[in-house]
C-alpha cells in the first residue's frame, strides 16, 4: 500500500491570530501558546513578526529557545531589516523558518508598494536569498496571491523556487476565493510552473467568505502539502482557517484526501483552544465546530436515542478523539501541591518560578473552598488569572464591596493599588458592574471606551467560574482583558484592571506586517 502525503500544519496563531484587534499576547503567554500547539504536534509554529518591536523580536526568541519539536517560524518582509531581523530572533531554534513576502496583486502592488511588476519579482528573489543566508528553510508567499494573475504569479514563483525557496504559500488574503476557483489555482499553478516540484505548495486562507476551511481542503485536494491555520480561527478581521476544522477534516474524511495528519495528537485541540480563547479573550462560539461548548452536545431525544444505540447515526467523530472529556481530572480541596502541578504540567502549563506555582496553588486553594469539584477548565481560567495578576502590573485589585438592592442604586467601595500607591474610592452605577467600572475610572482615568462585556461560565452548574471577557477602546488601539471568579462582579473587575494593564506598554510603536510602508 502507498504511504500516504504528510500534511504540513503550520500554525499562525502567534502571528496572524495575534494581528486580530485586541488579540496581544505577552511574550510569557505566547510560550505557554507555543508549547502547547508543540504538545499538539504542529509541524510549524509562526511565532510572530520579530521586526514589529524590540518586544516582538524578543517574543519569538523567546518561543525559538522554548519549542524544541517544531520548527519556528519568523514573518518578514522582503526587506534588509525585516529578514535580518528574523534571522536573529530565531537563530537559538532547534529548527527554523523565515518566511518572506511581498503582494503581488496589481492592486497591491500599484497602490500599496508603488513597485512595477519587475521590481516585485527582483525583491522577492532578492528576499528569499538574504534569508537562506540565515536558514535553508526559507518560505514565500506572494501576498494577495488569490487576487493576483496567473502568469504573474507562476513568475515569481519560478523565480523565488530557483533562489531557494523551499515552500511557496499562496496566500487568500483578503478571503475572495471560492473553494472550487482555489483548488484549480493550486493545480494550474502546480502544473504550470516549471519547478513546482522543487516545492512544497501551502495555502493561507482568511475567513471573510465564512470559506477559510473550504478554501483550504481544496487546495488540499489540487496538492498542497501544506496549510497554514490558527487554533478557534483566530487572525485578521474574520480570522483564517481555523486548525481544528482542517485537521478533522482531513482526519474524519480520510476516504477522500490523499494526505494524513496522523502526526497531530488531535487529544490535546480543546486544551488548546481553551488556552487560546483565556489568554486571547476571543471566546469560543457554542456551535464553533470541534470545540465549541455544543459541537458534541445531543440535545434532541431523537438524536439521544440514536446516539446511545448506534454512535455513528449522528455523529462522525468521537469527542475523545479531540479531547472533550479526555482525562477530565477533577481535584477538590484535599488535593495536594503535587496533583495539582502535575494536572497542570499535562494541561501544558508550565511555571516560571517556585513563586508562581506557590501563587497558583494558592489561587487553586481558595477556589476549592467555594467550589466542590475542580476541573480542567476551572484550573487553565485560574492560571491565566493568577498569572496575569502575578506580573508586576501597574493597577492591582485589593478589595471590592458591592452592594446592589432592589429599588436601590447599586454602589462599590474599591481598593485599587496603582503603582505602589493605595487608592479607596466609592461609586454608584447602573447596575454593580457599571458601579465598579465608574469606580475604577474614577482611579485611573483611563479615558477608554468599554466596547464589548461578556461573561460566560467556565463550567456546569450555579457554583461555576465566572469569566468575564471585556474589550476597550482608546485612541485607536484595542485591549481586551479577562478575568475569572466565582463572583461574577469580581471576574468583572478583574477582566476590566487586565485590560487597563495591557494598555501600559501600548504606547510603544508597533509595525503591522502588511499595513505598514516598508520599501
Ligand atoms: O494574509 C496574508 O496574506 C498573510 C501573509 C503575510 C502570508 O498573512
Ligand atoms: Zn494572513
């Protein structure tokens, strides 16, 4: 029997995931990310655009020097800087990858880059050799290739193949294409460009049609060994492919796709959504496929009664197989330091410090008390939170009282600790989140629009974790923040003095990839 194609996963959620509004991650959170998409499996990690900022560059070293397993890859532009800059940022990786590219649609190249179609094909060459002076691994991808023309595009490809680059990705940016126009794309292309097989074709689809996913599988089918996705489709504006539905995809329908993804420890994809979703503050929607709170849920009695006598009437996968309810640990007060850190450690969550671990355990120690059972989704909402209360934040929470009455005006008495310095304040509101938000301001003045509020519950039952989600807006730039108690009014406060915090630092400039003028 033929040995089927591997199907190349490389993940973007460090790096396109990240260009979503209100997305940023901290370096620290990008490694818990990174590590566990190694936990999954992927064969790349995009950790990030090292010459965004001097903290961008330190963020994907820092992923470089922590992924072992995969290979890390850095964004670049087709210039000096850009390419010299991911070089470095990736040069403690055990295996690494820069990724150049330039646009190539006669729109972008006229009004963005104000380049003929000569020059764009001189630096896309130009690119690709100054990055193998960094690596062999060297991948381009010809921006806004969807809307680019065929010949055009067989040219640069030819071209940038002969200087050595070893992945030609074919990016959909704008989300345009159509499942059944993308896959030809991806055969023509492969049939028409002399050295095509000196490459390995990968695809790179935004979601703006809802057709991410479709996009992708059909190039699949027209060839390409590679397709680049991010965990819950997280990623610029409708986000890109999401990586849960191509891999299932691919899995579940191995009757039609002549490639595997046997490689992907498919378990470990609702851990590492969930860890996506705490850290990002994009919640998973209910009936988001393969990780959505519903995605296995059978309501109907019908549905029930199929299900219980023969599994497979309704459903085409097995929940375990993506990690619902795998190893569904649950700890309760009596579970010692040990249980703890190494439900944890299996979870993908590893500690910096004695100090952090003593923090969380703590964290894990009082929640215990209010909560019967503790399980994985209680623990990853309360690491994110005590790690993000951990860091030495600007604004701390001290103590909060609400009181909220029936035909009363709710009020909050706050302590806030901001720089050092406590501050006590009372305020009334609307409602008693609106009293602790008019509290908070009446702090720090922080001047931001709150824009979206949401709370979910990280588990079954009345006695559940709150987490609460909110995004803020302030002169242009957009924050989110979580934060997770068994009170809601407290995760509120929590999610709210996140968001504030992450504004500290947003000052820095910072360059996005492809909006910003490079050459
Ligand atoms: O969407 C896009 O074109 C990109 C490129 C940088 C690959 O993200
Ligand atoms: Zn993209």
């Amino acid at each position: 029997m033929n040995q089927k194609d591997h199907l190349i996963i490389f993940d973007t959620t460090l790096r396109d995931g990240e260009q979503s509004p209100g997305a940023s991650m901290s370096k620290d959170e990008k490694i818990r990310i990174a590590k566990s998409l190694e936990k999954l499996h992927v064969d790349v990690i995009e950790a990030g655009f090292p010459a965004a900022s001097p903290g961008d560059f330190e963020s994907v070293a820092a992923v470089a020097a922590s992924v072992k397993d995969s290979t890390v890859c850095g964004l670049a532009r087709a210039t000096d800087n850009d390419i010299d800059a991911a070089g470095k940022a990736l040069k403690v990786a055990n295996s690494a990858r820069i990724h150049t590219f330039i646009a190539t649609s006669p729109l972008h190249m006229e009004k963005k880059l104000r380049m003929t179609p000569d020059e764009v094909v001189e630096r896309a060459v130009y690119a690709v050799k100054r990055a193998r002076n960094y690596t062999d691994n060297v991948e381009f991808s010809p921006e806004d290739a969807g809307r680019s023309e065929l010949d055009f595009l067989c040219r640069v490809i030819e071209a940038t193949i002969d200087a050595g680059a070893s992945t030609i990705n074919i990016p959909d940016t704008v989300g345009y294409n159509l499942p059944d126009r993308f896959g030809q794309l991806i055969y023509d292309l492969r049939e028409r460009v002399p050295n095509s097989d000196k490459a390995i074709f990968s695809v790179h689809c935004h979601n703006d049609l809802g057709l991410a996913v479709a996009n992708s599988l059909s190039a699949v089918l027209n060839g390409a060994r590679q397709v680049e996705c991010t965990i819950n489709g997280l990623g610029e504006r409708a986000g890109n492919a999401a990586l849960e539905e191509v891999v299932m995809s691919v899995q579940t329908r191995q009757d039609i796709f002549d490639c595997q993804v046997d490689h992907i420890d498919t378990t470990q994809i609702v851990n590492c959504s969930r860890l996506v979703s705490n850290i990002t503050g994009f919640p998973v929607q209910p009936n988001k496929a393969i990780v959505g709170a519903n995605a296995f849920a059978h309501e109907s009695g019908i549905h029930q009664d199929g299900v219980i006598k023969h599994r497979e009437t309704y459903e085409i996968m097995r929940a375990e197989e993506v990690g619902w309810n795998a190893n569904r640990m649950v700890l309760g007060k009596h579970s010692g330091r040990n249980a703890f850190s190494q439900r944890l450690q299996e979870l993908g969550c590893h500690f910096n410090s004695e100090k952090e671990l003593n923090a969380a355990f703590a964290s894990f120690k009082e929640l215990a008390d209010k909560k019967h059972e503790i399980y994985d989704e209680d623990l990853q909402a309360l690491i994110s939170d005590t790690l993000a209360n951990e860091k030495n934040e600007t604004v701390k929470l001290l103590s909060l009282k609400v009181t909220s009455e029936t035909g009363e005006t709710p009020r909050a008495a706050l302590t806030l600790s901001v720089n050092n310095e406590e501050c006590m304040v009372d305020a009334s509101g609307s409602g008693p989140v609106d009293a602790v938000y008019n509290a908070i301001e009446k702090i720090v003045h922080s001047g931001a629009h709150l824009q979206l509020y949401s709370v979910n519950n990280v588990t079954d039952g009345t006695d559940s974790q709150a987490e609460v989600n909110v995004r803020l807006e302030k002169e242009g730039h957009i924050i989110t923040g979580q934060g997770a108690d068994i009170d809601i009014v407290i995760a509120s406060a929590k999610a709210y003095i996140t968001a504030l915090n992450r504004f500290v630092g947003k000052n820095s400039p910072r360059q996005h990839p492809q909006k910003t003028e490079t050459v």
